[in-house]
C-alpha cells in the first residue's frame, strides 16, 4: 500500500517526503486507513512514535473539502503543546499558504476574542482542549453541527475525571452520526468501555496487547540513585555526562521544574521549559526552538509533554519518577521513534527501588542501576 491509494493530493505526498522524510505508510496507518475512509467509528492503541496523529490525519485530509466555509474535523487533545503540534503537522502538510485560516488553535491559554475573530473566517479543521472548546459551543461562538469526524487524540488523557465531563459535552453537541476516533498509545478497558458514550460499533485496533511492546526495544534504561536533597545537582552532572544535543527532562512539578531550569540555565546549558504557568508565545517558542536545535534540553511536566512528538530524542531523562507508571511509558516513548535507539535516564532514591521494580515487571523492560565517576556514568 502506499500513499497513492489514499487518493491524496500531490502536494501532501510530496511535503510528507520533503517535510518528514516518509515515503510509505507504515503498519498503524495501514491498520486504521479504511476504516476511517468508510466512516467507521475506531479505537486505536499503538506504542508511542508509531505515527498514530498521521494515522488519522491523512484519510481525513483525503475525504475534507477545504474550499467548505464549515468545521469538518474537530481534534480533541488534553495538552495545549499537542493543540500545536498538530496544527503545525497540517500546515506543513498542505503548506501554510494554502492552509493559513482553515485551521484553527483553541486553548485555554488563548485569548478567546482573538479565537472567536478566527473562527469568523470558517475554519475547516479545529484543533483544541476540551475546556476552551465547550466554552466557545456554549457561547455559541463555535458551530459543530455540520462536524464529520471527532478524533480524540489521547483518549486515555482525555477520559479522566478532569476532562471527561467536557468531552462528553461536546460530543453531545455534535450529530448523532458523527464518526468519532479514539488514538492513544495506553487505551484501558476502562477506557473502551466509557467509549460505548461516544461511539456506534467501533473497530478496535490494539497493538499493545503484548507487555513487552509497550515500549519500544530500542531504549535502554537506567538509573542513578542519589540523595533527596542532591536530586537537581545529580541530574546537572547526568548532563554533563551524557553530553546530549537532544533530550527531554521530565518533572513532577511546577516548582522543581523552574528551579531546575535556573540552575542549569546558571551554568550556561542551553535549555527552555514547556509548563502550564507560561504562555502561548512561550510555549511555542521553546518548542520549535528545540525542534531546530536550538537548545538541547527541553523541560517539562508529563501534562504538558503529553503527545510531544520530536525526531531524534537522544534521552529521556527523569528528575523525578512519575506517580502513574502509565507515564513512565509515555515519557520513555519520547526516544527510541521509529526504531531508532534511545536512553532513559531516572534519578531516584533508595526508597524508590521498589518502583523500579514495578516499572521492570510491568513493562518488561531491564534497568540498569549506573554511578557517576569522573564526570561519567559507569556501572555499579
């Protein structure tokens, strides 16, 4: 199969080839192409860097008339950074001249008069989180009636109790008829079976049935243990040892995060910060400032890092681990795209040894306990 029979425009397959370097569709996209060109409502698992946002991207932009002045695809995300990512991903797609006001960014971040004045120009795709979205229905500022597809991009994000609520309220807005898709790389059954909510007779792709494809093979995973309070210093000299030029550090908190940011910014690495307490502008300048290598760390909570997709991750590193072991998949997911290799790094302390266990089981994954000496990191 390739690209061709998805009945794309030229220009599409050529920006996939020149933009992103794809050639063919790999298995997630295959899997979900024809069900989503029929119509059919689907639910689809994979592991994270299987390329599920073109998964359902590409049929849809197959089947969506962009000369319409009607919302036509409605993309539900649970992190304003994804929000982002996604629109860019279709800019470049179509080109951004041809693009430039069909697609539009709602945020909570956002200033909504400047949003409610973008939707004025009729938007074809809608890109949002679910609280901005409701408002604007509710408000009356945004029509979905005439909506073809719903794609809830991390559905599992999506359905917890801080985001379901309005999830449902906005599929409720929609057409009974409406297709709706539901993309993450960890669907539980709890998950699928809230689904019934929102759904008519999906088809059900999951391929991470099995544990040990959770997470990808490639990566390699490590840890350091250290004392509470050296935590931070611990993770500036894990930096300093693996010299990356990309990688990704994960923290539990607000706080630690700009104290983190501080010290390292302090002894002149090049970092930025992605966190619910910046802007729009902001955010988005970190992340295409670490896209185009610009910096070399980007710092991040696991809400705002939810769906970040960046080629060539080199490491993963976590100053904390994260409470939900289901993030600890996602976070490792960020390296190790596309079967290239990768390195998880986590920092903790003695106490926490029993979660590396519980990591090691569930995900049957080997991690490997590693000192720093000399400025490197060697086995124990």
């Amino acid at each position: 199969m390739s690209f061709y029979d998805y009945s794309l425009p030229q220009q599409i397959i050529d920006n996939l080839y020149n933009v992103y370097n794809i050639k063919e569709p790999n298995e997630v996209q295959i899997k979900s192409f024809s069900a989503i060109k029929e119509g059919r409502d689907l639910i689809l698992s994979s592991p994270t860097g299987t390329g599920k946002t073109l998964a359902y991207l590409l049929p849809l932009i197959s089947t969506t008339d962009i000369t319409l002045k009607t919302v036509q695809v409605l993309i539900i995300t649970s992190s304003q950074e994804l929000c982002m990512q996604i629109n860019k991903l279709i800019q470049n797609l179509y080109g951004s001249d041809l693009i430039h006001d069909k697609s539009c960014v709602l945020i909570g971040d956002g200033n909504i008069t400047r949003q409610t004045e973008q939707l004025k120009k009729k938007p074809v795709y809608i890109i949002g989180t679910p609280g901005r979205v409701k408002q604007l229905i509710d408000n009356k500022k945004l029509h979905v009636h005439d909506v073809k597809t719903i794609v809830l991009d991390e559905a599992d994000k999506l359905f917890d109790k801080s985001n379901f609520d309005n999830v449902l309220s906005i599929r409720k807005s929609c057409m009974k008829r409406t297709q709706v898709m539901l993309f993450s790389a960890s669907i539980s059954s709890k998950t699928i079976k809230l689904a019934n909510d929102f759904t008519y007779k999906p088809v059900v792709y999951n391929l991470c049935q099995k544990e040990n494809n959770l997470i990808p093979r490639t990566i390699k995973h490590i840890y350091v243990i250290t004392d509470r309070r050296e935590r931070i210093e611990t993770l500036r000299k894990v930096v300093k040892a693996i010299n990356s030029t990309k990688s990704i550090i994960f923290i539990n908190t607000k706080y630690d995060l700009e104290e983190t940011f501080q010290k390292l910014e302090y002894h002149h690495y090049k970092v930025a910060s992605v966190s619910g307490n910046k802007d729009k502008n902001e955010k988005k300048k970190a992340i295409d400032d670490f896209a185009n290598g610009k910096i070399n760390y980007l710092l991040s909570t696991d809400v705002s890092a939810r769906g970040l997709q960046f080629d060539n991750i080199e490491a993963v590193i976590n100053l904390n681990l994260p409470e939900d072991n289901t993030d600890y998949q996602h976070r490792a997911g960020r390296c190790g795209r596309n079967n290239q290799p990768g390195l998880c790094i986590s920092i903790i302390t003695e106490n926490e040894l029993f979660k590396i266990k519980k990591l090691q089981k569930q995900f049957n994954i080997n991690m490997i306990q590693k000192r720093l000496y000399n400025g490197k990191l060697v086995s124990k």
